[in-house]
C-alpha cells in the first residue's frame, strides 16, 4: 500500500477520533453544537435534509409515524447503507458506521430535549417532533432514558468505526513499513 496513503490515513483516523471524543460530550451541549468543528456541522446539515425527508417518506403512514419519520429516516438510512457496504472495502463501511453513529448521536440530542424544546427548529410553526410523540403517549418522563440509550447506540457505533478503522491501519502500516513482522 502507498505509504503517503498510510499517513494521510492516520490524520485521517485522528481527525474522526477528535470528532467521536466531541460528538460524546461537547456535542451534547447547547454552546457545543453552536461552535462545532465545520465538517460535523455540514454532516448535520446534509442530516437534516435526510430528517426532513423522512416526514415526507413516512408521511402516509399515519400521525404518529410522521412524526417518528425524520428521526427514523436518520437511523434507517445510514443502517441501510451499513448494510449495502457490508461486503465491499473496510474504508465505506466505516465510513458508514460512523455516520449510522454521528445520526443516533444527532437524534440522541432531539429526543432528550423533548421536554425543554430549546432546539432551534426549522421555522418558529414547527412541531417538535419527540415532544410531540411523548405528550401522544401520554409519558414525558421517557425523553431522557430513550435519549441516553440512542446515544450510547450511537457512541458505540463511531467508536466502533474509529476503532475498526485503527485495526486496520496498523494492519496496513505493518505490512507497508514493517513487512518483516507480518504473518
């Protein structure tokens, strides 16, 4: 493997490294998400086209699923795409691992703050979604154990991916700069 690849895969690495370690707490607060690194920002911009064409997607489906599709459309998609890459080079499935992980994380943020409705939605008629689905169900109470839960799911996603993508690396750094070493 071109040793330039390496490196630039080892920048790489530690570039998304920093991003996990901010997406598992600066990105969990309101002054976080206001200075977020440009490329995480971009990310939840181009999430909230996907968001918002899951209300269009689940629309016919009925209320209550309307307003679980955009979040849904977050989850599902990426998932979709974890699963197309499956067979394919380690690098799209990584790559799609961690963005499945980047939108639970995402979506983690949206459902924890059902109950105080401080995100800034897309127009000032806008229905929270998740504040919505647990005044329908009648238990506000559940904003912050199903929050946790996707944000963790969504942690151990990125986390896996850097982690998967560090395996790798050293796996390719072995055989490029010390061949002698691999089996």
């Amino acid at each position: 493997m071109n040793k330039l690849i390496i490196v630039l895969d080892i920048l790489l690495l530690a570039v998304v490294a920093y991003f996990t370690w901010y997406m598992a707490t600066d990105y969990q607060t309101f002054s976080g998400r206001a200075h977020m690194p440009f490329v995480l920002w971009v990310i939840d911009t181009i999430d909230l086209f996907i968001h918002e064409g899951g209300h269009f997607f689940f629309g016919f489906m009925g209320r209550m699923i309307y307003f679980m599709g955009g979040s849904l459309m977050q989850i599902v998609l990426p998932s979709l795409a974890v699963w197309v890459f499956l067979k394919s080079g380690y690098r799209t499935l990584i790559g799609t691992l961690y963005w499945l992980g980047h939108n639970m994380v995402n979506v983690s943020v949206y459902i924890g703050d059902a109950p105080y409705r401080r995100l800034p939605l897309i127009s000032d008629t806008a229905i929270h979604d998740w504040n919505w689905i647990f005044r329908h169900i009648g238990n506000m109470g559940l904003a912050e154990p199903v929050s946790t839960v996707v944000f963790i799911l969504g942690v151990v996603s990125c986390s896996g991916a850097v982690i998967t993508a560090g395996y790798f690396l050293v796996k390719d750094f072995k055989e490029t700069f010390l061949p002698e070493y691999t089996t």
